[in-house]
C-alpha cells in the first residue's frame, strides 16, 4: 500500500507487508504461521532474494501498529519497526529500520538472530587499508563492519533494457552497520556478525556504562549502490571484470556507472572502454571513446552510448573501463568489497585509453557500481550474462516462502 506516494505497512492476516517498489519488499511476521511470530523479511526482485531472521520464541505476541510503526515488547525488550523514506543514496528505494530497546543490559555477550539466506550472497565491509596510491577513498562509518547484499546469479551485462533496469549492478540491499545510544544520548557503535546461519549483536563494554534503555538500531537500506566512494578517477585509468563470460553474441547499446564529480572544480566526462581478458586481466583495447558523458555534482547512474554497437562475443570475458576526460575533475566511483578480482587501475599511463590496458594494480576486492545492456544477435530469445562472485555466507533454501511471496506480489503488485 501507497500514502501520499509512500510505501506503508499493510495488514494482511496476522502479517505486516509493505511494498517500496515492485522490485523491494518487507514483510513482518511469518508467513507460514497462524499467528504472528516475530520474524522480518527483506526481499528483492519477487522473490529472486531475501534474507529473513527473527527471534525465536514460542510466546504468542501481541504486536501494536499506529499505521506507520509496529511494536511488540518481549520481557525487558521491545521492538520496534518503521519504513525508511528514499534518499537518493544509503536508502536509494527506501529501507526498513528495526529498533531494539533493552530496558538493562542484556546479560549475554552476543544477541543472536538465526537467519536463512536465499538467492543472494552476502559480504562483509571489513574497514578500508589505507593506500597512498588512492588517497580519496573513503568508506563511511556506518559502512565499516556492514553487509552488502546482491544477487547470486545476474551479472552487470544485460540483454534487455527491462532487465537492466530491474538487476542493474546486481546489489539487493545493505545492512549497514548498527548504532547504539542510551538515555543520555551516548552513541557507539555495535559490532555485527553474519555466520551459519547465526546474527549477532556483540554486547561490548559501552552497554556497562550505558544508563537504560538503551536502543540497537540496525538498518536495512534497499538500494542499487555501492557504499563506498573514491574519488581518484582524475588521471587514474580503472578497469572493471565481468568474471563470467556471456551466454550469446550481439551489440552493445550502453554503459551505465554511478557517479559524481566529488565537487571538484570543472566539468569532467565520464569515458567508457572495453578490454578483453588475457589470465584474469584486462588486456588488448577492444572499444573506447574519447568524449563520453558529462558527469554531474549529485551521485547518480550516468548511461554512455557511445560504444553503442560493439561486438558482444558468446564466451568471451570482458572488461569495462571508466575514467575521467579531466586530469584534475574526479569521476567518482562507488563500490563494495566483494571477494575476487574485480577492479585494476593504472596511474601511470595516458589520459586517453591505452592499447594494450599493460601493467594494472589492484585495490583489493573491490565490486564497482557499473552494468550494461546489449542487444542480442539474430532476434534470439533475451538472456543474461551471470556474473560468478564467491559466497561469503552459506545459502539456505526458502523457496517454500518464495512461492507464497511470489503469489502475494501478483495479486498486489
């Protein structure tokens, strides 16, 4: 249900569903059972994804709901739940906020949350090294020690400008990194694992200290983004792997990066490429352009035509470069940490693209917010390039809720 154009809680039986896009859903409560169990759902693209956790209890709880938050309270712990309205970035289709207030300290060193995840992996935002070679990356503080979240299966080339616009670079949703304060307004911030299958909120020594009630406040952001920023796409030429390789052949329409000029002064274009793969790096220049599209001060995804018409070889790894036209203007790029070789960079070369890409550093395992969509050849029927990241957290099947998620969302779209 919509209000006023935003996305609110809809009663449906002992569950509470709510609908922030056609391809974001949250849903309290357990589907399966006959009365309302304190489970939270977040699901991305009708099902394709989700993460769920709850508590587990056998008492039968009696939630409140005043139209726009939920409230359950369990012993000397309430908890609490209330949408998140869009904000163009950590948010950028909206989010769901959970609050868990402890009315004294827990008495355990860990909350646990059993949780099951399905269709996605997981990756952990352990904080950034410092690189003196990229000295304007910047990772936020309530990114450090967060999750990001994308899609098992679809990659960042699409064969469809539908399905482009539905996966785009493949990420579901972030859970950031979980804040802390108490009566008296202190804050700190709560230390959040993810492993087999267990949650946990690692009660540390501020909770000592703490006067009560203390609120835990993690946050799920559903959003296409990285969550972290650098800014040193100002003379640096970056290189970004497509890891698998596509299905079938045909000509590439575009590239879409998500950008910003980082405020710097001047106007600076975004400039696409494509290198082929020689032993996992980027390798002979197989497409480039040289003028690119004018990048603006607010972060958004900035789409490039200019390679339109590339060949898109059945079974040929890719890679997709980006750079700035200006040696002083930034192109910002954002990104996550996802195990793999996923970025290489040179700052010693040309402005203009280089043939070959020759030698490249890596940052480290970084995922690079860019996709692109190509036509297929011959009229065949539409399919999608995968992109193969490696897990960091086991999956666990749910398809038995995805089945009824899906029908729900049909008959509610």
């Amino acid at each position: 249900m919509r209000q006023d154009g935003r996305a609110v809680f809809d009663q449906r039986g002992t569950n509470f569903e709510a609908h922030l896009t056609p391809h974001c859903t949250v849903i309290i409560g357990d589907e399966n059972a006959s009365y309302f169990r304190p489970h939270l759902a977040v699901d991305r693209w009708g099902g394709e994804g989700r993460l769920s956790f709850g508590i587990q209890t056998t008492e039968r709880i009696q939630p409140t709901f005043d139209g726009t938050t939920l409230e359950w309270v369990s012993g000397n712990t309430k908890h609490r739940y209330y949408l998140v309205a869009p904000d163009g970035r950590d948010h950028e289709f909206g989010g769901i906020e959970y609050e868990i207030v402890v009315g004294a300290h827990p008495g355990v060193p860990t909350m646990a949350l059993p949780f099951t995840l399905a269709g996605l992996t997981a990756h952990h935002q352990a904080p950034l090294v410092p690189d003196p070679a990229l000295p304007r990356m910047r990772r936020p503080a309530r990114v450090d020690n967060s999750y990001a979240f994308y899609h098992a299966t679809h990659g960042p080339l699409h064969a469809t400008a539908a399905i482009a616009a539905k996966y785009q670079a493949g990420k579901a949703f972030h859970l950031y990194r979980p804040e802390a304060h108490d009566a008296l307004g202190r804050r700190w911030w709560v230390t959040l694992t993810m492993v087999a299958g267990q949650m946990a909120l690692v009660i540390g020594p501020e909770f000592l200290l703490a006067t009560y009630p203390v609120v835990i406040d993690p946050t799920f952001g559903f959003t296409s983004v990285g969550g972290t920023r650098n800014a040193d796409a100002s003379g640096v030429l970056w290189y970004h792997r497509a890891f698998s390789t596509p299905a079938s052949s045909g000509t590439l329409d575009s590239l879409s990066y998500h950008t910003d000029d980082n405020g710097d002064a001047g106007d600076a274009n975004w400039l696409p490429a494509i290198y082929s793969d020689v032993a996992d790096l980027p390798s002979a220049r197989l497409a480039s352009n040289e003028t690119g599209t004018l990048v603006g001060g607010t972060a958004a995804w900035v789409t490039d035509t200019n390679l339109s018409g590339t060949s898109i070889t059945s079974g040929t790894q890719y890679w997709l470069g980006g750079k700035s036209s200006s040696s002083t203007t930034g192109v910002v790029m954002h990104f996550d940490t996802v195990a793999g070789n996923n970025a290489r960079y040179r700052t010693d070369g040309p402005l203009s693209w280089p043939d070959p890409a020759a030698s490249t550093t890596s940052p480290g395992d970084w995922k690079v917010s860019i996709y692109g969509t190509y036509t297929e050849s011959g009229g065949a029927p539409k399919r999608l390039l995968t992109l193969g990241f490696g897990s960091v957290l086991p999956l666990y099947p749910a398809w038995w809720r995805y089945q009824r998620q899906r029908r729900d969302h049909a008959d509610h779209p």
